[in-house]
C-alpha cells in the first residue's frame, strides 16, 4: 500500500532557569519556572513525505545525555481506518538509518502513544521523526503532535502542535530543462493533485523566483547592473492563453526585480479539480541581461492556498531548483 511520510522535525533550544523570569514561548514545569529545553515543530507536509528536523540548540552548560522522548500522535479529522494505519520511525537528520518506533494506544479513540530514546552528547544536535500514513485525504485533515523530553523521570522539555495535512499536492515538474540564456523563454509546467475523492475548487496560486549561492540567498541581478533586469518576464498559462504574473508588491512591469527576485500572483481563482484529478500550471520565463547564472542556484516555488474560503487553507507548495 502506498503511503505518505510525515517526518517531525523537532528544535530542542536550552532556556534559562533560576531566577530569571519566564521568557515568551518558553514550557514551564508544575512548578511555573522555564523547563530547560525548547522543543518546537515546524512541519511541511507532502502527498508521499513531510519533514520536520529536529534541532537542539543549548543555553545550558553541556548536554542532557541519555534523553527519553515522549511521544503522542492524537487524530483529528482522518479518512475512516486511516489512524489504525499509521506507522512511526526515527532517523538520523539526513532521514537516514531509519529504525522502526514501537507505537500503543493512547488514551482516546485513535490516539498512539511512543517513545523515542536519543543519546545527546553535544548540541546542537538534530534527529527525525517519519510517520507513514494512508495517501488518502480528507477535506480538513490534522494530527496533534505532543512531545515531552525527559532524563531520567524528570521533564526537562515539551511542546504540543496540530499539524494539517493540504487536501491537494503541487509536483515540481519532472527532468526540467536548465534556464535559457536572456531573452529566451523556458517553460516548466507544475502538477497540482486532488488527494481526495470530492471536487475541489476556489484555488489561488502565488509564484515566487529567487536565487541562492552555496546554500545562501543572493541577488539574482549581476552587482552594478543598476538597469539590467535579471528577470525580462514572468508569465503563467491561463484560460486565455500566457498571460503577465501579476507582482505582489506593485513593483516593475513583468514583476521584474533587480536584486532579489519576484513575488506574484496567479489568478487561478477559478481553479477546479475533480476527485483524485490534476491538472497542470504551466509558467514560463525569459531571463534578462542582468541575470547572474554562473554560480546561482535560481529556485521557483509554486505556492497553492484558498485564501478566499471559510475553509481550512490547506497550502500546499513545491520549489523547482535549477543550477
């Protein structure tokens, strides 16, 4: 069967304790005072995987040694026999050398129950939680992610968050091409998924270009080339045929930006997709003379929400990335 990872990525951050007051955001224990450890999750969810890395970064002096995660998995809206499905993991913060985690029932219907022992010798340090679920989706669906770190029987660190699975998925296109040189056009068409079995609609998309070198945003226009753009134009295939990205910020015509990039908007207002259909968004773009390609990584990401609906959001994004 097939199935999509969730991977938990989880910032463990060292507070202050003492007689310091407690700091905005910080866990407290029983007691009221800032338990020495900060665990936030920041997930990014995915048809097949999605990622949160675990970091852990310290204020206290050396590491915590043999630590003893917590972990609770508590359904909220799932398809019918999806949380019976659910299987967890642990791996390293590259997602490998995976080892399967013992689950248990939890306290209410559906609920699973885990722990996860980590040995933290240093900080910072990262690992990762995958959990494997059911491609199936739900208008709506979530999971409350708890997590409680511990030495020995003391709670050094908690953290509790709902994580919300999008109903559709956005597909970088597959072996794209490398940009062409300015003033040439290069298209790349971008795949958007219905996971569920109900009609979909009310979509809009945004489109943002960027750029990166080594890792690092960088400016995508050559330093100096006050009046070379680095983006000529910008354009998405609409129901009448290619049409402008409209710029977010009002800026240029095309949404050309010199330095950083572009942010725009897609009218896909109208944007429709049957149960378990797709269909494609094509975009396309025409470098300019300032475009900087030597050593820049250009990245276009594809953004889908519905920002006009009484209706959970639901974003779902995917970033093309091209040398």
């Amino acid at each position: 069967m097939k199935i999509a990872a969730l991977a938990a990525v989880m910032a463990l951050a060292a507070g202050a304790c003492g007689g310091e007051g407690k700091k905005e955001g910080e866990p407290v224990a029983s007691s009221g005072e800032p338990l020495p450890l900060i665990i936030s999750a920041s997930p990014t969810t995915g048809a097949e995987q999605t990622s949160i890395m675990v970091r852990l970064r310290g204020q206290i002096q050396g590491a915590p040694g043999r630590t003893t995660f917590d972990v609770t998995l508590t359904p909220g809206k799932q398809p019918e026999g999806a949380a019976a499905a659910w299987k967890l993991a642990v791996t390293d913060e590259f997602g490998e050398h995976a080892q399967a985690v013992r689950t248990r029932p939890g306290s209410t219907a559906g609920q699973l129950k885990a722990t996860v022992v980590r040995k933290l010798t240093d900080l910072p340090a990262r690992f990762l939680l995958r959990l494997d679920t059911p491609p199936r989706r739900v208008i709506g669906q979530s999971v409350r992610l708890g997590l409680v770190a511990r030495t020995g029987k003391k709670v050094i660190g908690r953290s509790a968050r709902t994580i919300a699975y999008p109903a559709v998925e956005v597909v970088e296109p597959s072996a794209p091409k490398p940009l062409g040189k300015a003033g040439a056009w290069s298209e790349y068409a971008f795949t958007v998924r219905n996971l569920t079995k109900e009609p979909l609609d009310g979509y809009s998309a945004d489109l943002n270009l960027s750029c990166e070198v080594d890792l690092e945003d960088a400016p995508c226009a050559a330093k100096g080339t006050t009046r070379a753009r680095a983006w000529e134009a910008v354009q998405w295939r609409g129901p009448e045929g290619w049409a402008d990205v409209s710029p977010e910020d009002g800026g240029e015509q095309h949404g050309a930006d010199r330095t950083t990039g572009l942010s725009g908007r897609l009218d896909v207002r109208e944007l429709a997709l049957p149960p378990n259909g797709s269909r494609e968004i094509r975009v396309r773009i025409k470098p300019g003379a300032g475009l900087v390609q030597d050593k820049r990584t250009v990245k276009i990401w594809l953004g889908l929400t519905k920002p006009h609906s009484a209706e959970p959001k639901e974003p779902s994004s995917a970033e093309l990335r091209l040398p």
